[in-house]
C-alpha cells in the first residue's frame, strides 16, 4: 500500500510542478520575462479592466484582473497559439498579435489580452 501511495504522491507532485510548462500564453510584468508572471489558458480573454463587455466573451472564456492594466510587457507564446493585445480598456481599439517569445512588446499599455489556439 505504500509503494501505491508514494507512486500517486510523485504523480500529483509531478502535475503540479509542470502546470505551467504546459501553459500556452505566459505574460510578464516588465520586459525580458521579468517582474510578475502570469498564465492566460488556452482560448480564454483577460481584461484588465472592470468597463463592461467587449464582445469577446462571446468567443473566450472571460476572466476579469485589474492588477495586469498596462503592465504587460513581455510573453512566451507556445505552439500555434497567438497572444492578442487590446491596449486599451475600451473597444474597439489598437491590437498587437505576438507569437513565440517576445522580450518587448511595443506599447506599453494593455487593457485586455487573449490567448487564441484555435
């Protein structure tokens, strides 16, 4: 019974460990993937704000962190995904679409972001 447990223990440790390696979109605070780093999951649309709707709900799942608002400054996009940047809260506005790594955006400002893996 102890060798079943410690297999299950190393498996959840394991999935745990790796979440974000698997994560599609990585966004980061300031440039070259420093400061805070977050995960937007494959097809889901973040806003940096609290302004209401864009439209975009429709499509993603929507989540909603105010504490992102024009503080994303760098990504690593993994696979065929796209990271989508609206630079302002309101729609319709400026969009960024970045693949792969990006040390530096080229705006500073960010008011919604999508992780698009379709």
């Amino acid at each position: 019974m102890s060798r079943f447990i410690r297999t299950a223990v190393a498996t959840v440790s394991l999935t745990m460990m790796s979440t974000a390696a698997f994560a599609q979109c990585m966004i980061y605070s300031q440039p070259n993937y420093q400061g805070a780093a977050g995960v937007i999951q494959p097809n889901d649309v973040v806003f940096f704000h609290n302004n209401g709707t864009s439209g975009l709900e429709k499509e993603y799942r929507a989540f909603n962190d105010p504490s992102w608002l024009n503080n994303l400054k760098s990504s690593k996009i993994a696979g065929s995904c796209k990271l989508i940047i609206y630079e302002e809260a309101k729609f319709p506005s400026y969009r960024s679409d970045y693949r792969g790594d990006t040390p530096k955006h080229k705006y500073d400002g960010a008011g919604t972001a999508v992780c698009d893996c379709k």
